[in-house]
C-alpha cells in the first residue's frame, strides 16, 4: 500500500494577501505526512514589471513572456515569492526547500511553438518531471516548494503555468505515493452559478466536464484547471480537489474523479 501524499497548488492571488497566505501556510503545515507545495505569483511579477517600466503582456489570459518580462518572472517567482514562502513555512515548523525546474533537473520543458500566430515567448510546456529526485527530497523529511519555472536543459529558464507544473508533479509522484492533488483559490469549489458561492459542485467526472463546457456552466479559466485535474486523474493521481485556500483539508470543495 502506497503512502499518501499531497500536492497543494496555491494561486496569485492568495500569494499576493499576506494574511490569506498566512492562514493557507497553516493549514498547508497541518496536513499530515508528505507533501509538497506549488505556487504561483502572476499579480506581483505584473506589480514588479510595472515599477520597472516593463509592460504585461496577455493573450487569452496567458502572459506572453518576452526577455525582460522573462527575468521578472525568474526574479519574482523563484526569489522574492519563493523565498517569503519558505521563510513562513520554516517559522511553522515545515523544512521546506525551494525548487525551480531547473534546479535538480526537476521539470524539464520545451519552450511552446507559436500557436494562432501568436508567439508566447520564453514559456514552457513540460516535458518530463523528474520523480525519483523529488521522491529522493522528500523521503529526507523536506517538502518541495515548488516555483512556476522550469528549464530548457539549453540554459534557458521558461515560464510555466503554475496549474500544470502542479498537475504535472502529482502524476511524476503517482508512480511512488498515493496522491492528492489539491488546487486552491478564492472560491469554495467549481461553482453551478458563478453568482452564488455556495453552489458548489460536489464531484466532476470527464463526463460532467464535457456537458459543463457546452452547457457554459464551466468556462474561461476553469477549462483549463479542470483539464489539468482530469489529465492528472487520468495518469494515476487518486483524486484532484478544487476549493477554498482556507480549505485546504482534503475534506471540502469539488472532488474530480475518473
């Protein structure tokens, strides 16, 4: 029987509320046995660009990443996040290491072809997530905090979204632990009326996402969260759970199943 382990992917703009990530980092140090964290952090790396007379550039709610906006990103998501982070975790009593792509050749990545003529830059789609290394780290008591960058192997850094690095962790960890994978945001779970936040949906089949796409009841960028929960479900993680930061126990929000 597999040890269970728990991926917990925080969002922007959790990261961005000291006192949201505060309670988060809690919570997060009070899940017990293994686990690793994954952040994101677009809100300050736009923040910080702007300070730098650096312009965000999106398409389609993805950031496009030229050179400039490339070494915010490396800056801001694997120094100034990253490292506040760990700080507050080693102040909870969880030794934590923070992680890029590159170091330790964790997640290797390919920068993404143009797509509808539009050129996106220094950004990665991931090719392989090293799981041995990740398991070695992990088996020594650490916890991976895991920043949205990953590498080339050509000695480029590439952005990558942080949803899929997540969803891409757990399945490289599938081979090893039985895993939970846990997404948290500023909502309760996936939502039957985005009006109402107590209209959570308890569980997602593939099924249940394919009518929720076409119905509209799912749309903008919870597609492309819940691809990421199936595909995860799909290669060996046990479960995929969508809810609140605060929530963040394994026994609330929107559980996606096979």
């Amino acid at each position: 029987m597999k040890q269970k382990i728990t991926v917990v992917k925080v969002g922007g703009a959790i990261v961005e509320d000291p006192q949201s990530l505060d309670q988060l980092l809690q919570n997060f140090a009070a899940i017990e046995g293994p686990k690793v964290l994954v952040h994101g952090g677009g809100r300050r790396a736009t923040k910080v660009a702007t300070s730098l007379g650096i312009e965000s550039k999106m398409v389609n709610g993805r950031r496009i990443t030229d050179a400039e906006m490339l070494e915010v990103v490396t800056m801001v998501y694997g120094g100034l996040v990253n490292k506040n982070i760990i700080a507050q975790l080693q102040s909870k009593g969880v030794n934590a290491l923070g992680l890029t792509g590159a170091d330790m050749d964790i997640i290797h990545s390919h920068k993404r072809p143009q797509k509808n003529g539009v050129d996106y830059g220094f950004v990665g789609d991931v090719e392989h997530v090293n799981g041995f290394a990740l398991r070695n780290i992990i088996e020594q008591g650490i916890t991976p905090v895991m920043a949205p960058l990953t590498h080339d192997g050509k000695g480029n850094m590439l952005n990558t979204n942080a949803d899929t690095i997540a969803s891409e962790t757990a399945k490289a960890l599938a081979r090893f632990y039985d895993v939970t994978l846990i997404y948290s945001f500023e909502k309760k779970g996936v939502l039957s009326n985005p009006e109402d936040d107590e209209s959570v949906i308890p569980t997602i089949t593939r099924q249940d996402f394919e009518q929720y796409v076409a119905n509209g009841t799912v749309a903008g960028g919870m597609i492309p969260k819940l691809e990421n929960a199936l595909a995860a479900v799909d290669s060996g993680v046990s479960q995929v759970i969508i809810t609140l930061a605060s929530a963040i126990d394994g026994k609330h929000g929107t559980i996606i199943k096979k």
